[in-house]
C-alpha cells in the first residue's frame, strides 16, 4: 500500500534488502526488507530484542551490516560514515536521550541547524557577511522548530534542566533541525504520559504534513501506532513477520503469535 493525498505520492525514498545483522553468532535482523515511501508514516512493532533499533542503527550507519543493501534516494548508503548519512537527509532520535545536557534548548537544536549552514572555523574568526547570513539562517529555523515542537518558552533553559516530555520533544527538534527527508523516531513516546504522548501524536502527523518527509516510528504503544501510521512493520526475532495496514497487522495471526508467544 501507498500513502496517497500528495503529488510525489508513491516514490520511492529507502529501500533496503536482504539486511542481516549479527552480533557475535546472535542474529539481531535476518533478511530484512522495506520499501519507504515519500511522505508516508511506517511504524514498527516488535517484542523487545525483535530487531527494531538495529534497524535503525544500520540505515543511520552507527553500525555496518553483515549482509544486505541499504538505498536512499537511488543510491547505496552502505559503509557511508554517519555524518554523510545525515547530510545525505536521514535523521534519528535515539531510546535513551543523547541531549547535550549542558547546552541550552536553543544551542541544541542550532549545532544541529549549523550542518545546512556551516559557517567554518574561518568565518567565525572572521566573522564577515557569509557567517551572518549563514548564522542568521540557522538561528531563524532553530527558533521556528522550537516553536513548532512546543519549546519556544524553554530556549535559554539548559537542556538538563527540561522536564523529560520537553527533552523528548526537543531531541525531535534538533532532528528536524539537520533539514531531513527521512525521520527515524526510536520510541518517541516512551516515559511519557498519555496527554504528552497525544501532543506526540498530533506533532508526529503536523511534521509529515508540514515538512512533507517521510517518518517512520518504532514504538510499543500500540494506540499511538495505530493511530497515526499509515503502514506498520512487524518484527519478531530478528525476522519481518507482516507489513500492511493497521487493520490487517491487527487481523494478522502471526503477530499475535509474536505477542503473545503462542498459536
Ligand atoms: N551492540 C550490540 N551488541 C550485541 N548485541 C546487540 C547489540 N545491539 C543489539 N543487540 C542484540 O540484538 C537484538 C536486537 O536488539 P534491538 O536493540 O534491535 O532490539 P529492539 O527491537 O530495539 O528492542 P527494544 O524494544 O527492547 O528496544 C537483541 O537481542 C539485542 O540484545
Ligand atoms: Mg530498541
């Protein structure tokens, strides 16, 4: 199935196949494979250890798979240092945060908006018309995203200092903030309660719509998952075990299986 509403509705933006991963004889993913689309919402489910975030180390190149093809736009991104990865438009969230937590709300997002607009070590000693420009763009998009995310009042807070609903949405910022075409979330909802996972939901749908990209969702919250994915992967061991519709991965018996550990 495809999303459908835009004009670039149905083109193609990852593909990967035949993916496996292993860790010292374990295997982590076997022989995985989606297509994602511009513009779509794909969420992925799976018990813990079904291979979700191993998925997402391999496509952001925090980790090298044993086997498989990973492409973004067309091209190979196998072996492609993380860096590139995101110059490339691949943004990630992380489970557990990784916020500078000494740094304002604002300067996390703004070292992130600064890859679109490097000013260089030069420019910044220098300090001419190139590093105004360039500092005042990504100022302007850091203060639009923390609009955007609910964070506007927060921006000279220090990042530590937020509380944790905040800190989620503000790791969603900075990532939005390197100017991505796919966003990978690693369970956005997790730790918050079920008024801020509702603004989650709401947010999640407002930054396809708004950025037009594409997101895709790991969660274990299966309310935020059916309500605001278009399509849903299900992961078990290792292995895709169904990819469809919420109704039909509802409907599907082996993810029943897969949840409940029986026939
Ligand atoms: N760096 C690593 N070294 C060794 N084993 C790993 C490593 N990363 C993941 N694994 C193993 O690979 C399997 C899949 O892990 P992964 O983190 O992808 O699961 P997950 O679906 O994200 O689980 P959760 O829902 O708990 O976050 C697990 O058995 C895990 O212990
Ligand atoms: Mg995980």
């Amino acid at each position: 199935m495809q999303p459908s509403q835009h004009s670039d509705v149905g083109t193609v933006l990852l593909q990967t196949s035949g993916l496996t991963k292993s860790f010292r004889g374990l295997v982590a993913l076997r022989d995985h494979s989606i297509t994602l689309y511009k513009r779509e919402i794909l969420g992925v489910i799976g018990p813990n250890g079904s291979g979700k975030s191993t998925f997402f180390n391999l496509i952001t190149g925090f980790s090298k798979p044993n086997s498989g093809e990973i492409k973004f736009r067309n091209q190979s991104i196998i072996g492609s240092a993380t860096s590139r990865i995101v110059e490339l438009g691949i943004a990630r969230t992380f489970q557990g945060s990784r916020l500078f937590a000494s740094l304002t709300v604002t300067e996390n997002v703004l070292v992130a908006a600064q890859l679109r607009h490097p000013v260089g070590p030069l420019n910044a000693v220098l300090r001419g018309k190139q590093y105004q420009s360039r500092q005042s763009a990504a100022q302007d998009i850091t203060t639009k995203l923390l609009a955007f995310m609910g964070l506007g009042s927060q921006a000279e807070r220090l990042a530590a200092d937020l509380p944790y609903g905040d800190q989620r949405r503000l790791e969603i910022a900075r990532a939005l903030a390197t100017e991505p075409q796919l966003l990978l979330l690693d369970e956005p909802a997790a730790g918050l309660d079920s008024h801020e996972t509702k603004v989650l939901v709401g947010l999640i749908r407002s930054i396809r719509d708004t950025f037009g990209i594409t997101v895709v969702v790991v969660e274990h919250d299966m309310d935020l998952i059916m309500t605001v994915c278009e399509r849903i992967q299900v992961l078990a061991t290792g292995e895709v075990i169904c990819v469809g519709t919420p109704d039909e991965v509802r409907r599907h018996p082996r993810v029943r299986e897969a949840y409940l550990g029986h026939e």
